[in-house]
C-alpha cells in the first residue's frame, strides 16, 4: 500500500512570517505562486480538493468545462522590514524582557517583608508580580521565536532588582510603592515609545499604498506591547493609592530609581 500523501506542499511554498527574517530568507510573491501552481496541478484530485476547500462553489464556466480548479492565491504579507528596523525591534525585545526581568524580582523580594508588616497587601502584589511573570514569559518567548539575545547585564540587573525590591520594602510600605511609581512610570514611557513607532511605521506603509501594513506578526507584536503598557500603568495607579507619595524622601527616591531605569534601559540596548 503506498504511503499517504502529505496535505500540505512543501515549506518553501509558504511565506515567512518571522519579521525579523533576513529579506534574502523570504520567497519572493512570484515563487509562491508558481509553487502553489504547480504542487496542485500535480496533487492527487483528494489533495487538490482539500487545498481548494473554503472557495466560492460558484467558479466560471471555464473551470467548470474543463475540470480545472485554481490554486488559491498566497496570503498578502507584509514587506520585509528595514536593516533599521530590525535592529530596533531587536534592541526593543531584548531590553522589554531585561526590564520584566527585573520587575518580577522586585515584587518578588518586597512581598515577604511587605506582606508580614500590611497583610492586606498580599492580594496586590500576588496580582502584580503574576502579571509580570506573564509579561516576562511573553518576551521570553519572543526573544527565542526571532532569536534576539538577550542582554549580557542579566546577572548584574539581577542583583540591583533583587537588592532594590528588598532595600525599599525594609524602608517600608510608602517607600516600596514609591518605588512601584518610579519604576512604572518609566517602564510606561517606554513602551508608548515603542507604540509610537509601531504606529508611524504602520502609517508609513498605509499611505505608500501597502494594504498589508505591518503584517500579522507585528500587530500581534503591538497587541502584546499596548496590554502590557497598560498593566503596568495599572500597577502605577495602585501604588500611588497605597501612598506612594506619602515616602519619606519621595522626590529624591523616584528620581535615583528612574534614573537608574533610563541607565538600565541604555545599557540594555547596546551590550
């Protein structure tokens, strides 16, 4: 008995989807169309009809007289990104997950001591520190999916988060918001910055006559980035309400954390 046909025609027959993808990576649209043309002229009449379900029943006379079915047309995909662009959205990957990184640490070392001084607390940071080991999961997956390293200051970024959630809960339960402030507050800007460019490059594309866009994957991509921004905008808005600002020496405190974020970030897009 022969072996079973495969369904589906050969990997190179399909477009690259990884925006990240070298351009030289990505069949051109002729190709696609070619191949598709030629595996379902060959397929067995089963396979073609399985490559052709979800057509409009009502083809023309011609392909009704001579048994003829077209071969559906590619999906459109977006063109390749930029050697800019791609260098962006690898510095962007590497340093979103380097910041979840350290956001996660944080709320996890300030939830011990916070929690046994305010025990009403522990519902808020159990709630803050799940969303960011969802975030940190999220750019995790995506630092393997486009194969973006990620960044060399790891290990160092792990002992100042670590060392920062403690040292402000220790200080206390105005202090620890305080710190939940400056470091949203940043994280917030940062990922308007990275909408924003999201969008002018979508607006850019649109108004060169590209229906496509930014293609799927990147508006998943600014999807992810949008919700994100806004949790932890979220997180902002808690910890003001659990007086944030009522810190001893607040103007002082955010203005080193914020600015050791900027640094972060800094260093965490070139090294």
């Amino acid at each position: 008995m022969p072996a079973p046909q495969p369904l589906l025609p050969p990997p190179l027959a399909w477009p690259i989807l990884d925006f990240l993808a070298p351009s030289w990576a990505r069949p051109s649209q002729r190709l696609l169309v070619l191949q598709r043309r030629s595996y379902a002229s060959s397929a067995p009449a089963t396979r073609r009809r399985t490559l052709h379900a979800g057509t409009s029943s009502s083809s023309s006379g011609d392909d009704e007289t001579h048994g003829n079915s077209r071969a559906a047309r590619p999906a459109r995909t977006a063109a390749p990104l930029t050697k800019a662009q791609q260098a962006y959205l690898s510095r962007a990957l590497r340093v979103n997950q380097a910041g979840e990184l350290a956001a996660t640490l944080i709320y996890a070392q300030q939830t011990p001591p916070l929690v046994r001084a305010h025990p009403h607390l522990r519902p808020l940071m159990q709630h803050m520190h799940a969303q960011e080991a969802g975030h940190l999961e999220t750019f995790n997956g995506l630092l393997a999916k486009h194969r973006v390293r990620p960044t060399a200051l790891a290990p160092l970024w792990t002992v100042a988060a670590g060392a920062l959630g403690w040292g402000t809960a220790l200080m206390g339960r105005e202090a620890a918001m305080a710190c939940t402030e400056a470091v949203e507050t940043e994280i917030g800007e940062h990922y308007n910055n990275q909408v924003r460019e999201l969008l002018a490059w979508k607006r850019e594309r649109v108004e060169s006559g590209e229906d496509a866009g930014l293609g799927e994957e990147l508006e998943e991509l600014l999807g992810d980035i949008r919700r994100i921004r806004d949790e932890e905008l979220e997180h902002l808005d808690h910890a003001v309400g659990e007086d944030a600002r009522e810190a001893n020496g607040y103007p002082v405190l955010t203005a080193v954390i914020r600015g050791g974020c900027r640094g972060a970030i800094w260093l965490s897009e070139r090294v």
